[in-house]
C-alpha cells in the first residue's frame, strides 16, 4: 500500500550515472549529508564511438546510483556533485531527479527524508 502524496511528495528520486568506480565518494558525500536511502547498480553504457566522442565520454562501464532524498536538499546536492565530482563535466557523469507521486509509508518517508525514528 502506498501513500499519495497530494500537495507534491517531500523526496525526489535522484539517479547518478558516473563511470564505474567513482560511486563509493559519491555515496560518501550523500551520506554525509545524511542521504541513506542509495542504491548502486553496476551497468554499461551503449553509445557508438561516434557518440562517447561527441558527448565526451569515456569507458562505457557505469555506475548507476539511485537514492531518495529530501526535495530541499536538490540543490546542495546538485551543487556538491557539480564542485566536488564535476558531475555535468564531459567525461564525469550526469545526475538528474524525478519527481515521486506516492511512496510506502510514513516509516519510509521519514527515513527518506532523513528523519530518524525513535
């Protein structure tokens, strides 16, 4: 069962793509900023010599990292990604969030979001 989230959900998902080995430091940073909810799933990209050329990629071994957080904290992460990993750089990876309409309980809401339940 899950619950609507009618005046917009607190949390975004937000999805790292960084070549293949770079997600323990990405991970560390979100922890720190007391993300816990982040998932690292072991992929490979598919683009043509071509493409990897003209978008200024490199190995096509990825890293995808998905984690829920706090729809405030966008920005900063953003921002942390951008200064600390030159994440949106050619070659270094991208980051973006969807938007969540609903999720699982309030539990994991405010686990989430950081929040820790006594």
């Amino acid at each position: 069962m899950s619950d609507s989230c009618p005046a917009g959900c607190p949390v975004k998902c937000m999805i790292i793509i960084v070549n293949r080995g770079k997600s323990e430091k990405i991970i560390e940073q979100l922890r720190a900023k007391n993300i816990m909810a982040s998932f690292v799933l072991p992929a490979h990209g598919t683009a043509t010599a071509k493409w990897q050329n003209l978008l200024g990629l490199g190995d096509t071994k990825k890293d995808v990292i998905i984690t829920i957080i706090n729809k405030d904290l966008v920005g900063d992460v953003f921002g942390a990604l951008h200064d600390e990993m030159g994440i949106g750089e050619p070659g270094q990876g991208v980051a973006f969030t969807v938007n969540i309409n609903s999720i699982g309980g309030k539990r994991l809401l405010n686990y989430c979001m950081g929040k820790v339940e006594e």
